[in-house]
C-alpha cells in the first residue's frame, strides 16, 4: 500500500486526567498499524512525550505545527498547544475539559476541511467540558451542528449493532421526545448507513418497543400502539425490512438479537446496557448518518484507573479500525453508485458466490 493510499486518521485526545492518552499511544505503540493508516493526534508534543514517558512506551513521536507537514509510517502530533499542562490524573478538572474541547474544535475543523480522512476521539468528561462556547451534552450533538447529515449514535462490535432512537435524554422526556417523524428518520438514517457503510444490501433491522412488553395494549402506556407501531408499518410499506416492535426485556437474553443486522432500541440504556454487557471492551461508538466518519470508544474516562498503566485499549483500537473500515466501505460505494455498471457487476458477482 503507498501513502496515499493510507487512511489519515485524526484523533482529538479527550480528558488529560483520564485515560485517553494512555489507550490512544498504546493503540499505536505496535508499528504494524501504521502500515495502513497515519495517525495525527490533536494535542502537543510535550503532553504526549508526558504520557509516552508515564507508561514506559517504546514510540517515536512526530511534531507538525500544520497538517500539511505530516509523515506517512509516523505517529503526527499536531501542537494545538505548546504550553505545559498539568496532568493529575483521575481528577476532574475544568482545565482538562478545555484543553479536551481545544483538541476535538481542531480535529474537527481539520475533518469538515477533508485535512483527514476521519476523526476517532478520545473520552471527555461530559460534565468539565461545559462552557460559554461549548454547551453541549457529548461528542454527538456538536458533530451533528458541525457536520452535514442526520447524526445517530450507533454502536458496532463484530457481533451486534444497536442504534438509538433518542440518545442523551432525560428517561422523563423519552415518550415526548419519540415521534412517527423522529422514527422515521432514524430508521432511514440507519438503513443507509448499513447499506453505504457496512456493505448490506437489505439489512434486517429490529426496532425495541418503547414501554415494558410493549405497554401490553395500552395498561403500560400507549405509545407503542398510537406511534410506534404506526411508523414501523409506513416504513414497511415503504420497501425496508424492519421486525417488531419487540418487548426489550428479554430480546437480547434470548439471543434474538442474531437474528438481524442492527437493532433500534428507543432510548440509551435500553440499547447500551445489553450492548455493553454482550460487547464491552471491543465495542466501538460510531456518529452514523454524517457526510464524515468518526468512532469513538465505547467506555469513558475512567478515572478510577487513569495513570495506572493497566488501562485496556481494544475497544480505541477497534474505533481505529472501524473508522478506517467504515471510510474504505462508504468510499467505494460512492465510487461504485456514480458507476452503475460497476454496482450491476458487484451484485452479479456477489449473487454467483
């Protein structure tokens, strides 16, 4: 593979004091992934060298001051900053949520200016973030004001993918906040994202009901029945292949799960604590339904453990791996879409097979 060929892959560092710089350099401490990707972090060398001589980590470290200076087979850190940084780890700290924020602005400004290829960020602290500029609850919701497209958290391991009809909302504003419109959209959000990103021509979905056993008609609350339900079958009608509503509490124990491509769950624990439990460690957070690709880990800053040197880097490793995955899958479906004769031969090869 030539460098041009190489995914550039930006990564914002997250919260100083948690864990982020130690799983972003482990991630790259075995040279081999540099074969098919380059890796910029957004950040500064001081910052890093600190978190390289932290953990005793064997890795030569490249300092650009522009991306336009970045080497292919090198670990690039671009000085966002270059003052020094004090670092007590497991501490949440204001100042560790700025210079988090500093570090996800660039990457992104560098992603929406196609500087790199795709974005893997890093935890941040949702709570230290918070500021007179930044005002929002996560990674999602700023990418979703700052890229094109309908933003949806999805979470991907080799096993299962579960999507959210409603992420970082109150369990009080759930019910209010589901509408046929809203399911709508998030299903035709995930069904292209299965078809352009992960290569499924005609993905199963399954949607989760909203209430415990689907407000069995009604006792346990009727939106199943007045919203849900109506939606999945205009959906339906409209060519998608989509099961359910299916009562949450048991799907997931009784492997039915399998039985699809991707599962809708309404709101985020009822979709992240199966997903956690099932994936966790080797799970990858991906913004589906954006024109630009960026995956995340699926644990957060972990404070509890920050600065120990025992933190497990998997799952930031798979976010490597998946966002390159998911930009090499979404490029060649373009590619193939402006050549219809190319698709024609795709679907012919893969119907012999």
């Amino acid at each position: 593979m030539n460098n041009q060929d190489k995914v550039i892959v930006g990564i914002s560092i997250g919260d100083l004091n948690g864990i982020g710089g130690e799983v972003v350099l482990k991630t790259f401490e075995d040279a081999r992934i540099l074969d098919f990707c380059t890796p910029v972090i957004f950040g500064s060398m001081k910052t890093l060298s600190f978190f390289k001589k932290t953990f005793k980590l064997e890795m030569n470290l490249h300092g650009i001051d522009k991306l336009g200076d970045l080497i292919h087979k090198k670990i690039n850190v671009l000085n966002v900053w270059k003052e020094p940084v004090d670092i007590q780890f497991g501490i949440e700290d204001d100042v560790m949520g700025a210079y988090a924020i500093k570090s996800l602005t660039a990457a992104v400004e560098a992603l929406k200016n196609s500087e790199i290829d795709v974005l893997v960020t890093a935890p941040i602290n949702k709570s230290n973030i918070q500021s007179e500029n930044f005002t929002f609850p996560g990674h999602t919701d700023y990418l979703a004001q700052e890229l094109e497209g309908d933003g949806l958290m999805l979470l991907i391991s080799e096993a299962l993918k579960v999507g959210l009809l409603t992420d970082h909302v109150a369990v009080k504003d759930v019910s209010k906040s589901i509408t046929r419109e809203l399911i709508d959209k998030k299903i035709t959000t995930i069904h292209n994202t299965m078809v352009q990103d992960f290569g499924i021509e005609k993905p199963k979905i399954a949607v989760l009901g909203i209430n415990p056993h689907n407000g069995d008609n009604g006792v346990i609350g009727d939106e199943d029945d007045t919203i849900l339900r109506p939606a999945l079958d205009n959906i339906r009608n409209n060519g998608k292949t989509i099961f359910g509503p299916y009562a949450a509490d048991s799907f997931f124990g009784s492997g039915n799960y399998t039985n699809f491509d991707v599962v809708i769950a309404a709101y985020h624990d009822q979709g992240l604590i199966p997903f956690k439990t099932l994936a966790f460690g080797s799970g990858v957070n991906f913004t589906a339904g954006l024109n630009k690709v960026r995956t995340s880990p699926d644990h957060g800053t972990a404070y509890d453990i920050a600065g120990k040197n025992i933190a497990n880097f998997e799952s930031f490793r798979e976010a490597v791996y998946s966002a390159i995955s998911v930009y090499k899958t979404r490029k060649e479906y373009e590619e193939m879409s402006m050549n219809p004769l190319k698709l024609s031969r795709k679907k012919a090869f893969v119907k012999k097979k």
